[in-house]
C-alpha cells in the first residue's frame, strides 16, 4: 500500500497534459480539451478535458477521471501498482517528510474542494437565471425546431424553454490577465434543465437551433480555427441528475435515452405509455466503468488497441437515477456511435440498475440510425 504522500509523488512529476497528449488525447494548440485516449470520446472527440489545476483529467464519455496513475491504469489497462511503475514508481520518504507532505495536500485538497463548491453554486446560480428568464416552448423557434424534427405531440406538456444564449469557447485574457470565458456566438437556443435526485435545479442543457431552418442545429465555428463546434453545451452539475422533458410524469414506466431529441422521438410514437427522461450523455446514462477493455478492431493513433469502459459497473459512480416506484425500465440505445463501446455501455446501465421488482429492457435502431431518424423515416 502507498500512502497519499507517495502517491502526490508520483503524480506530481508528472506534466498531466503531455503525458495525456503522449497517450493520444490529441490536444490543438495550448486546449486543455481534446480526444479522451481511452474511448476515443464518442460522437464529439471533444469529451476528455485536462481540468484547471492541470492535475486531473475528466471524460464525459467514460464518465472517469481522476489522475495521472488513473488515466494510465485507464489506458494501458494496468493496475494501480502497474501504473505507478510506469510513471517511474514512488519516492521513498523518511516518516518525517511523509507527514510534512501529507499535512500539505491536506490543506491543499481543503481549499480546492471549497473552492469548487463556490464555483458550482455560484454557477447554478447563473444558469438558473437564464431558466427562470426563458419562454416556454410553445410560440417559439423551439416549437418549429422540434417539428421539423418530426416532434410535435402536446409540445405544451414539455419542460423545455427557449432563450437567445450566448456561447462560450475557450478563454480570454484581460489587461489583468485574469482569465474569463470567452464568448463566440450568441443566438436562439432550446434550453432543459437538469435536476438532481431531489428535484432541485442543478444545470443547463443548451442547443444552439437555426431559426431559419426548421429541425437544424445552429452551425458555430471556432474563431480561431474555423472549425465546426458542437451546438450542445451541457453546463453545471451533470452527473447524478436528469434532463427534465415533461412538466409532469408517470415513473412508474420509464423511459430514459442519451439525448433530448432521441427520447422525445420514442415520445412521439409511444405517447405517454411512459414517463420520459434524458440522462444528457452516455457517461451519466451508464454510470462508471469497473474497468476498461481493448477494443476488438479499434486502434489508437500509435497503433494499439484502443480501451473502451468495460461492462461491470461501480455500484456508487454518480449517474442519472432511476425513481424507486419505477417498475419498468427502457434504456434507449444510440445507433450512431460506436456500436462495440455503446453496447458495453447499455449492458454496464442496465447491471447498474438491476433490482427485484424492475424490468430492465434496451431497444436498439436499426444499425446506423438514432431513434429521430427512425421516427422521421
Ligand atoms: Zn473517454
């Protein structure tokens, strides 16, 4: 067993960003967000971040994070003590320097987790601003948004706002080079809230529409580099909650998809057969990977097999929570990503919520399609 102060010297000598570059993560420029080296990042490569204090990484994909150790057990598929010798192993400290140094990161894990809880709060505080201010859909360029996507059944049930947003992308500097996101783009938006266990407010999801063109997303380039950006942002507090669809629900037959427009197309053709909900992404639809395995066919850009999350499930992961009257439980599979990681990640949602008195069920779209393009077709 290594103690905390062996292992901060580990991580410690190690530059996170380069040895996350070195393993595939692909950064452009100075980013710190770039593809995740263990799943690839999905259908946006731009889910793996290097978090601000440049000594942990997050993927939205995996649902991971954690540290230099983790990312290499991650993406070697080593274990921990495996790990640790391929970043060079631990320092051997006296007693005296492993108290010192453990005292340090003490004070040093204490601030960042205050710090943190400042920021989330202060954070869902912006956003929920931004809610309470939005229209609801109805009369809006949501409401032709979501038609031409084939959606239009009892649009005044649903728990979705439009707002005109502004989109931010990277940094800026000011004179005082405080840094500060900077903002690209602003325009209309179909907004959702995503609320935690309780029913509390606790983030924003937010799709950037093109009014002109009914059913399309907005298009959004990076300034810089004229390349096209995602038009979804997820902000605040994701995992461990749920994008709320309906103002009202029956829980009891639950039906739970990846995406907004996804759930909502199995809405469509099913009506209210059943309560509907939107984990947002992946990661929080199938909680943490206990592990990751090679990929059958996929490789890195170094050539070895890519390592995609394993099936088996960590039972405490934070992740979208499934009520406890709920009785009935279909998991809605995504057809366009990877279909080797997706399914790895269906069955690890599932195990993850098994219980005596639920039935758990998946249903796939045909190879290659999303549920809207079923619905549409
Ligand atoms: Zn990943």
């Amino acid at each position: 067993m290594l103690s905390p102060a062996e292992i901060a010297t580990v991580n410690s000598r190690v530059d996170l960003r380069a040895l996350a570059a070195d393993l595939g993560a692909g950064f452009r420029g100075k980013s710190r967000v770039g593809r995740c080296p263990i799943c690839g990042g999905g259908r946006s490569a731009q889910r793996f971040e290097i978090k601000r204090d440049g000594r942990s990484w997050a993927c939205a994909v995996c649902n991971d994070g954690g540290d230099a150790i983790r990312l290499v057990m991650r993406v070697k598929g080593l274990d921990f003590r495996g790990a640790v010798e391929a970043l060079g192993g631990p320092v051997k400290l006296s007693e005296a320097e492993r108290e010192k140094l453990e005292a340090k990161l003490a004070v040093e894990q204490a601030r960042r987790n205050r710090e943190a809880s400042i920021y989330r709060e202060r954070e869902r505080r912006r956003l929920y601003e931004i809610w309470r201010n939005a229209a609801p859909l109805v009369g809006t360029p949501v409401e032709p948004y979501l038609g031409g996507r084939g959606i239009s059944w009892r649009l005044g049930e649903l728990d979705l706002r439009f707002a005109v947003a502004p989109y931010f992308h990277g940094e800026e500097e000011d004179e005082r080079g405080r840094k500060s996101p900077r903002r690209i783009y602003e325009g209309p938006a179909m907004l959702a809230a995503f609320v935690g266990p309780d029913g509390r407010f606790r983030g924003l999801h937010l799709t950037w529409i093109d009014a002109a063109r009914p059913g399309e997303k907005a298009e959004i380039f990076d300034p810089d580099t004229g390349e096209a950006l995602p038009a979804k942002k997820m902000r605040g507090h994701k995992l461990g909650g749920w994008l709320k669809l309906t103002k009202a629900g029956d829980w009891t037959r639950l039906c739970c998809g990846e995406g907004i427009e996804t759930t909502l197309s199995m809405r469509e053709a099913h009506y209210d057969r059943f309560g509907y909900r939107a984990a947002g992404d992946l990661g929080n639809l199938a909680g943490k990977a206990e592990a990751t395995v090679a990929h059958p066919f996929l490789k890195t850009p170094s050539g070895r097999a890519q390592r995609v999350p394993g099936d088996a499930p960590v039972a405490d992961s934070e992740c979208m929570p499934i009520p406890s009257e709920t009785r009935e439980l279909v998991l809605l599979k995504d057809g366009d990503s990877d279909p080797f990681t997706t399914d790895l990640a269906m069955t690890r949602a599932a195990r993850r919520r098994a219980r005596p008195g639920l039935v758990i069920r998946q249903m796939s779209p045909p190879a290659g399609l999303d549920w809207n393009d079923v619905l549409r077709g």
